[in-house]
C-alpha cells in the first residue's frame, strides 16, 4: 500500500483511495434484465415505419367503403394527420427510453392514446364497413393490436429495463 497519503478536510487518503472515489461511476446492471426491450423496439419501429408510410402515402388504401369517396381532402387530410400524430408519439417514446426520462409515464401515455385512436378506429372505420374486411384491414389491425401489447409489456417492466446507456437494440 502507498504510504504517501493526502489529507482531505481533515481526513488521511491514500492517491489509490483518491482515484477510486474520482473514477466514473459504472451503471449496475440489473439482476434481472428483460431481453425483451430489444425485440419490442425493433417491431415498434417496424410498424410505426409501416404505418406513417401507408396513411402519408397511400392513405385510400386499407378501406374499401361504398358510401365514402375517399379521393375527399379530408378523408386524406384525416389519415396524413394520423400519421404525423403517430409519428411525433413515436419521437416522444424513443427520446423517453433512450435517455430514461420519465419511460413508464410516457410509455402509459403512449399507450392511452394509441389504445383510443385503436378503438377509435374499430368503431368509426372498421364497424361502418359493411362489405368484408380486406386483408390489409386484418394485417392492420393485427399490427395496431400487437404494438399496444409491445408498448404496454415495455412500460409495465419499466423496473427490468437495459441499464444506460440506451440504445433502442440494446
């Protein structure tokens, strides 16, 4: 052991002593980690990507309603802005996991308004849809169901989250 030791308000610590205390603090890893995080991400971004790009894009193209001209500029203005709307939660949610900040409040808030905008949806889009729905309808609603699943599991184990820092594949 060094004998040469610095007094520090009145206390006797050896340089060793000094370096460990100065040292960058390692984040502990949980005992309990969920593997899950990455895998939810990744289809999060997935059908996020899938969505925006379908109602910015094509949005005339998952329903097929007699009664409903869907060449109408608000028909297209709705769903472009149902786009952007899930867009900017998705921008909210990433920021929120990747720099810890509030995850589980802004993961149930993600989760309220995507769980009304779903059923939302199912009343007002899928229900007035008298003819049979069309595959991509199915797809959809499989892929909107499945997200709030991800986005739920990922808030509720909040707790059993990557230790920072965060990556979206971590």
């Amino acid at each position: 052991m060094n004998a040469k030791a610095e007094n520090v308000s009145g206390f006797s610590i050896s340089k060793e002593e000094l370096a460990l205390l100065n040292a960058p603090l390692k984040q502990i890893q949980p005992k309990s980690v969920d593997l899950g995080f990455k895998h939810r991400n990744i289809f999060l971004i997935a059908a996020v990507g899938y969505l925006v790009g379908r109602n910015l894009f094509f949005p005339g193209l998952t329903f097929e309603f007699p009664m409903l001209d869907k060449s109408q500029p608000a028909f297209l203005l709705a769903n472009q802005a149902k786009a952007f709307f899930m867009f900017a939660i998705s921008v909210v949610y990433v920021v929120s996991y990747t720099r810890d900040w509030h995850f589980q409040r802004v993961g149930f808030i993600a989760f309220g308004m995507m769980l009304s905008i779903f059923i939302r949806d199912l009343l007002g889009d899928f229900v007035l849809n008298h003819s049979p729905l069309s595959t991509v309808s199915i797809v959809e609603i499989l892929l909107r169901f499945g997200m709030l699943v991800c986005i739920l599991l990922s808030a509720l184990r909040d707790s059993r989250a990557p230790s920072m820092p965060r990556t979206l594949w971590s």
